[in-house]
C-alpha cells in the first residue's frame, strides 16, 4: 500500500512486534489518535546517530548552509561575496549552483562503512534543505539530485548501504523553511522569475520571512502545504524511512497536513510492520505524539522521555565550508555521554564537500568515536539513566543553539548509566588523581562487589566509605576520552 493513498484499513494484527505492540486499528488524523504511537524500543536502544547537509549551498562552501538566503538578502556579507565572486542576482542566482555540484566523488557504500564504523545505529541524508533541492529520484520536483547535479539518488543509495550494514535509516526535511526564503517578489534576480517558481517558491510580499515562532504573514497557501505533504510522502513511498527528522518551523504548516502525514506515516508503517518515529522541534507536533528534537543543544537533567539532539561536527556550520572550524572528538564523546545519561540520543551532523568527499579531519573524529565506543560502548549502547545523570562541577546551559556556552568537562564530571543490574561511572577527562564519586557513597549505595575498568584487564584499588567510593587511578587507561567505570552489586 502506498503511504499517500487513502489507507483503507479496518484491523491491524494485533500481534506483538519485536519493537513492542502495533496499534490495532488504523491512526486516525487528530492528535488524541497519533499520540497513542509508542517510541519503538530500538530507538530507546539507540544512542548515536549521524545525517550530513550535501547540497547545492556547498559549492560556495561559505560560511554557512543557508548561503541560498543570505545570498540574496541585501546589505549582507554573503551577497556581497556573491556578486563578487558570481556576478549579479539576474545573471547568476542559486540555481547556477545546481550544475556545479556534481558530487563525483559521492560513494554510498564508502559513507555508509565509515558512518557504522563511527558507531552509529541509525543515519540518513538532509532529504531536502531549505533551499528546495530534493536528494532522491522525484517525480514531484524536477529538482532534484537524481536529475540534476550530481544525477545520483543519494536517499536511495544512502538507504540501501546504510541498511546493508544494518543500520536504521533516517529521512531529514527542512523544506517548511523554503516559503518566503527567495525574495519571490523581487525581479531583479531570477528568485522573481515565475519560470523557476517550482524551486523558489510562490510569489510572497516583501518581508514575508521571519525566523521561527515569529508571526508569518501570510501563512503558506494550500498549494505550499499539498506541495510539502507531497515530498515527504514520496520519501516514505519509495525508502521507507524508519526515522523522519523535521526541522523547526513547521508550525507554519496547516495543521491538518501534519495530522495527516502522522497519521498515514504511522498506519504506513504499522501495515508493513515497522517501527518508526518522527521527530520535531520546539511545539510544532503535540507533546506525545513524536519525538521532541533539540538543536544545538542539551538537557540540564534527566527527562522522563526519551530525546533527541543534532549538532554538528562543525562549530560553525551545518554545512562544508572553506574555513571549517571542527570540534574535537573529547568534545564529541563528552557531548554524547552527557545526552545519554539524561535520556537523549545524539545525531551528529557532518559535511561532505561539493565533489561528494568526506575530508581526512571529519573521518579521522568519526573513526575516533568508533575507537571509543568499540571499548565503551556497553556503558551507552542499550542503556538507560540512573535516578542521577551525575557530579561534577560542569553545569549545563539548556535553550536552542546553547551548546556553545557549555564548557569542556574536567575529570571531575562524571556521568552515570545502567543496564542489566549494572551501573556504569563515565569519567569525562583522564584523572590524575583518585577517582572520588559521591553518588556512590555507602550512606546512598550499597552492596557494592566489583569496579572494572571497560577495556582494561587491569584489577583496581577502590574502596566505598560512608561519604564517597573512591576508585585509584589505573596504570593505564585503554581509550583516549572519557573513561568507563562497570560497578556490580
């Protein structure tokens, strides 16, 4: 059955999946129906996940993935850059882009072996950014990669290496953000053209864009909404996606289309039984009926449901750019294992270059984190918070696009999870010092048989009092980051 055909069903099997029960009658469209959909186990499971931004904006590779707005955005830098580099609006706009991003170099089965190499368990392409670009073979939009560009189906390709290595595959959509991004209304450059309307959009006044939660007016009309459905059905159709990621401002969207794509993506996948979750941003689904997605950013505590974050491997942008400014893989680890202990999973962002390369410093973090987790990965992998996150000086700063103002974590800091009756204390720095943890007192905890190092054969010196259970530094230790600490009752 097609996802956006009408979905006539009149019973579901009520038999149990290995992800947990299927809803046995058919989502309805209205929320009291779509937030009867249980998060499946395996992403309760899952920890770490990893998409990249590939598209047209990174031919300028200029300072940011949202180059195509900026670029035509009077008085800004970036269109400065642009009329010196380019030439004027009316003679090169962004869809000159297009033909110069031939990704030669893109290798599904390359990326896929490097992304599960990383450790991640679930992965997929940015389907389509902003700028309207669609990744995969689409009838719906000429647009689109398998056409033009690179004239390769990247979401097809990416689906099937990815799930060849038994990876869950993600479909990412940004493309609420495409209305009143080209200034439409304006016919000095080709975004006014009606003959290009079909990438840049209906015609909207002057002003019309505004940044997320501020008031749109208008609000996209019926053909934008039947247009956005219209995309992402086609995704689910052809890739079936286990996971479908939404960037933020899809409050714009009538409310009806985003029942009814919850509702046809849920019965859609209940039918083949699959199980599925949708993600989103700031109030744009109701609480319960999804997955809630933060952006460059994390949790200041443990959340009684689970969560998920994006953030990028760069600093700076989302996207490839000439002046990359790339965070460390300790910053990365540190990253992941606080998310974790507080019940969130972490989507790590990368960004290949217009010729389809993933370059040697983004490999090389990538191949870290996979060093790091092949020897840690039993304190995250499958694990769920302990009734504290942790100690430690290190306090987190929450809000959208915060993580800059969260600082390195010091040896003091240290993160707890559990699973299977164990208990694990993640160790954020290399201690120089004994090891004292608190949360583990004999006044809090007791019974405790056994501390191990993960990764390390080596016996250890420790001892619980009534205030602390101290842990002495090990004589080495088996991975370069944070360092896992197995403590058996």
């Amino acid at each position: 059955m097609l996802f956006k055909q009408t979905l006539a069903l009149t019973c579901l099997s009520s038999a149990l999946l290995s992800s947990g029960a299927i809803q046995a009658t058919p989502y309805e469209a209205n929320w009291e129906s779509v937030k009867k959909h249980q998060t499946p186990a395996w992403f309760l499971d899952a920890k770490f996940g990893i998409y990249f931004h590939w598209g047209p904006y990174t031919v300028p590779a200029h300072k940011t993935e949202w180059y195509s707005i900026w670029m035509y955005r009077e008085g800004h830098p970036i269109r400065k850059h642009h009329e010196n580099n380019y030439g004027p609006l009316d003679k090169f706009g962004y869809k000159d882009f297009i033909p110069m991003f031939t990704g030669e170099h893109f290798n599904a089965d390359d990326w896929a072996q490097l992304i599960a190499d990383a450790g991640a368990e679930f992965a997929g392409p940015v389907s389509e950014h902003a700028d309207g670009f669609a990744m995969w073979d689409s009838e719906v939009t000429r647009w689109n990669a398998a056409d033009m560009g690179p004239k390769t189906d990247v979401v097809g390709e990416m689906a099937s290496a990815l799930r060849k290595r038994g990876l869950k595959f993600i479909a990412t959509f940004h493309h609420q953000w495409k209305y009143a991004w080209y200034p439409t209304w304006d016919k000095n450059t080709d975004a006014g053209d009606p003959q290009y309307a079909d990438l840049y959009g209906p015609w909207v006044p002057k002003g019309t864009f505004v940044m997320a939660h501020d008031k749109t007016d208008p609000l996209p009309d019926e053909n934008f909404n039947q247009d956005w459905l219209a995309r992402i059905q086609e995704v689910v159709d052809k890739y079936n996606p286990d996971l479908v990621y939404f960037d933020n401002k899809m409050d714009i969207i009538d409310e009806k289309y985003r029942l009814k794509f919850l509702a046809d993506y849920y019965n859609h996948a209940a039918e083949r039984d699959q199980a599925v979750v949708v993600t989103y941003k700031f109030h744009d689904l109701k609480k319960g009926s999804a997955v809630l997605d933060l952006e460059r950013a994390r949790m200041s505590d443990i959340k009684p449901y689970p969560w998920l974050t994006d953030d990028s491997i760069d600093w700076d942008s989302w996207s490839h750019t000439d002046t990359p400014n790339y965070k460390s893989t300790n910053r990365l680890v540190d990253f992941l294992v606080d998310v974790v202990s507080k019940n969130g999973r972490v989507l790590l962002n990368i960004p290949p270059t217009a010729d389809g390369r993933i370059l040697p410093p983004v490999r090389e973090r990538l191949k870290q984190m996979g060093q790091w987790l092949k020897v840690n990965g039993e304190a995250i992998y499958g694990t769920r918070p302990w009734h504290t996150y942790g100690e430690g000086p290190a306090k987190v700063v929450e809000g959208h696009l915060s993580e800059h103002k969260n600082p390195d974590n010091t040896a003091k800091d240290i993160r707890f999870t559990r699973k299977n009756g164990h208990l694990y204390a993640i160790v954020l720095a290399k201690p120089e010092s004994a090891i004292n943890i608190r949360s583990l007192a004999k006044n809090k905890v007791k019974n405790i048989k056994q501390v191990e190092l993960l990764g390390s054969d080596e016996a250890l010196n420790w001892q619980q009092t009534e205030d602390v259970l101290t842990i002495q530094v090990p004589n080495s230790f088996p991975s370069d980051y944070a360092h896992s600490f197995k403590i058996t009752f």
